[in-house]
C-alpha cells in the first residue's frame, strides 16, 4: 500500500487565489512528521512546511499552511495568494516514528500551474 | 549561507567509468542521505549516514558505495555506473530527527 498519496497529477490556479493541495499518509506509528517540498523546474527541493503528529495546532509559514486532519490521515498543503513564481512541483513526504535512518518516504507529487 | 552544495550538478559519462559525486553541507548536521529521483518512482533513499564512520543502506544501494570520513562531506561512488543508474541525485542533510535540506540535485546520464 501506499505511504503517501498525492491523488492531484496536476492543477492549475488562478493567480492571487488559494490553491489546495492534497495528501494522504498511512502509518501505524504514533510518531511521524509530515513534510512538503517544493521542485521548480530548476530541479532543486526546497523544504516548505513541516507538522508533527503531536503538534496540536497547523503548522504555517507564512503563505504555506497545512492543513493537518489527524484522524483521517490528511496533510494537506494550502497556498494562498499563488504567485506565478509558485508553478512547480509539490512533494509530501512522512518521516515514520524514530527512524533512525531519517528516510522520507515522499508521494508521487502534484504540478501546479499558476495562471496569470 | 546555509547550504547542501553537490558537485557536478549535470554529468554524462560512460558505462563502466567509475565517477563521484560530492556533498557538503555547512550547517554541522550529523545526518546525510542521498536520494535518487526517478519518472514514475518519486525519490528513494540509496544510503545515508547518521555520523561520521557511520553509514548504512537505504532502499535502493545496489551500485553504489558512499563514505563519511568527515561531518560535511558524504560522497556518492559509482564504481562501475551502468545505464539504469541514470537519475537525479539529491543529497540531503539534517540535525537528528529533523527537516532534511536538500541539494541542487546532479543530473546523471550513463551512455
């Protein structure tokens, strides 16, 4: 079974708006950390946000938010107010209770589109 | 500046002509990783390293071979690259426990 689901291929928003992306997670640890990074078409990964499983609140930075549903194993990422510079790549990614090896395990990743 | 930097970001080479790519992070972080990405198959862990002297595989480390003589540096070793190990590699480091940063990513194509 999958790990993490990125059931999005592709998306497209309008600039200025809110965009959601969306991410499943399956684990039966109480501990794991959920990631999201970005890949431009440069190619590179860049960290955007990070949640705990036992952070009581969502996390944000700021025009990254996610949205952390616990009890159905969502982590969703919400951009708001895209920027055109936002068209790229989304990867979630979970890091499972104490892994010793660090691996993240990532989903297949979401392309979104900023429209002008 | 904080920063994971792999070197080369792009290389063709041959197959069987052995190659390295580096890594070095600044940040004193005790974790690296590298990853391959791949169409279809997303990123995968080939080995990663919690301290110097200490490596250990990850989920994909056939044809491959890393090192940790020093905190910032974790090569990656291609003895004998083949075809099917053309890929994007990313480096990646961490404090214990923490968020990875990844570098600019290498890409690698084996003729």
């Amino acid at each position: 079974a999958q790990k993490i689901t990125q059931t999005q291929p592709g998306m497209f928003v309008q600039e200025k708006e809110a965009v959601t992306l969306d991410c499943t997670y399956d684990t039966s640890d109480p501990s794991y950390g959920l990631f999201w990074y970005k890949q431009p078409s440069s190619g590179e990964m860049i960290f955007l946000i990070y949640q705990g499983s036992y952070d009581q609140q969502n996390a944000t930075e700021g025009r990254y938010s996610l949205n952390f549903q616990k009890a159905r194993k969502s982590a969703n990422l919400v951009i708001s107010a895209s920027q055109l510079g936002d068209s790229a790549m989304y990867f979630c990614a979970m890091r499972e209770g104490n892994n010793a090896g660090n691996m993240l395990t990532f989903g297949g990743g979401t392309r979104l589109m900023v429209k002008p | 500046e904080a920063q994971v930097t792999q070197n080369p970001r792009y290389l063709i080479t041959v197959t069987g002509k052995k190659l390295t790519v580096t890594c070095s992070q600044n940040m004193n972080h005790e974790y690296m990783s590298w990853y391959r990405q791949d169409p279809g198959l997303g990123l995968r862990q080939i080995y990663y390293s919690m301290n110097v002297e200490v490596t250990d595989k990850g989920d994909v480390p056939e044809g491959y071979k890393v090192s940790r003589k020093e905190k910032r540096n974790f090569p990656l070793i291609l003895e004998s690259p083949s075809p099917n190990q053309t890929s994007l590699y990313f480096c990646a480091s961490a404090r214990q426990g923490n968020i990875q940063y990844f570098g600019a990513g290498t890409r690698l194509s084996v003729l």
